[in-house]
C-alpha cells in the first residue's frame, strides 16, 4: 500500500495550523506549530503572497494531508464528487468523512488517522460483522464498526477510548458504546459540524481550472 513518509509536523507547520496528524502531541506543549510558527526549511520566516493558484493549491494539499492521502486518491474523490448531486464541495467533505479510518479515528478508538489506517489494515476493525481491512471503504449510515474482541485489550486502543472526551469527544453522528468498542454511523456529518478550518469551494475551483 502506497503511503506519505514525510514529517508530518513539516506537513502542520507549511500549512500554518494544527491538521492534528500526530495525535496526542498535538493537545500537548510539544506542539511544532506552537513551538515554531512558521514554515520548514531556511527561508520559513518569509512567507511570500500566494497567487490565486497557490491558494487553491494550497487548500488542496491541506485537505489532502489531513485525510493522509496521496494525490491520485485525492482526485479520485474530488472527480466522484462532482458526479454526485448537491453542492460539489460538501460531497467531497461526505465522502472523505466516510472512509473507514476516518471513522475509526472519529468514534475514539485511535488518536490519530494514521493509527486508525494501521489499525484498519492490520485487521483488527469489523464493519457489520465482516472484517474490512481497506482504509478508504466508504461506510453508510446505519452500519456497525467495532474492534475485534481480541483488539479490544491492546492498551493504545485503550488509552484513546479513555482519552477521547479530552481531544474533542465524539461527534453527534456517531453513537459509539464505549464499554463494547462498538459504534454506530447514526447520520452523516451536517457541514457546520466539520471543525476543521476548511474552504472546500477553494478545492472545488482548482480542479474546475
């Protein structure tokens, strides 16, 4: 499976905000974007004026590494979006806060995407009963996602479901039993609900160029 190695603290840091990619270091004083607040590499203190492109294309690569995907995956979804009816770029919000990992991550089980996508490959997630180990499956409202009983003891997955009201607890389309490690999608995401400082139209317009 293809993958991003680069720093992701980097990633934080260029973009100028917490993406929240590193888990609990970023609720932490340990923090890059709060230590150092600006841009990686010898000339970050001098952020230059980004053209009508580069604000575009810098709101992709936002979304993008927020999620933790390459650029074809990313593509994938922003074309498929743009087939779906509604407001093109609410259905890319839908689909990326649908993927399986994002779920997992969301419903308090992991405290990071990346550990959600581990945990989703290692196959230790079910989806209605059935072991799932594709990172992008796209969940529907009304299905079941719960750790395997065996996973249930691994003390990361525990230490997030104990943590997870301190890093913002679990949204209101989610209704997870936390005592069965089970959760339920009780509805998809309403727009105002999605915290993370995004400008989907920005993404929309670069791939309408």
């Amino acid at each position: 499976m293809a993958r991003s190695i680069q720093p992701v603290c980097r990633v934080c840091r260029r973009e100028g905000l917490k993406l929240y990619l590193k888990g609990e270091r970023c609720f932490t004083d340990k923090c890059a974007v709060d230590r150092r607040n600006y841009a990686p590499g010898q000339h970050g203190h001098f952020r230059g004026k980004l053209s009508d492109y580069g604000v575009r294309l810098r709101e992709k690569q936002k979304v993008k590494n927020i999620y933790g995907m390459l650029e074809q995956q990313f593509t994938n979804y922003a074309l498929h979006a743009q087939r779906l009816k509604g407001v093109t770029g609410v259905n890319l919000l839908l689909l990326l806060e649908s993927r399986l990992d994002n779920i997992v991550f969301k419903m308090g089980f992991t405290t990071s995407r990346q550990q959600a996508r581990q945990l989703v490959r290692h196959g230790h997630i079910l989806v209605n009963g059935h072991k799932v180990n594709i990172p992008s499956y796209l969940v529907a409202v009304g299905d079941t996602v719960e750790l395997k009983e065996k996973s249930r003891k691994i003390p990361v997955i525990k230490h997030s479901m104990e943590t997870i009201d301190a890093r913002g607890g679990i949204p209101r389309w989610l209704e997870v039993n936390r005592e069965q490690f089970k959760g339920v999608v009780a509805d998809l995401p309403k727009r105002e609900e999605l915290s993370m400082p995004i400008q989907e139209q920005l993404i929309v317009e670069f791939y309408s160029r």
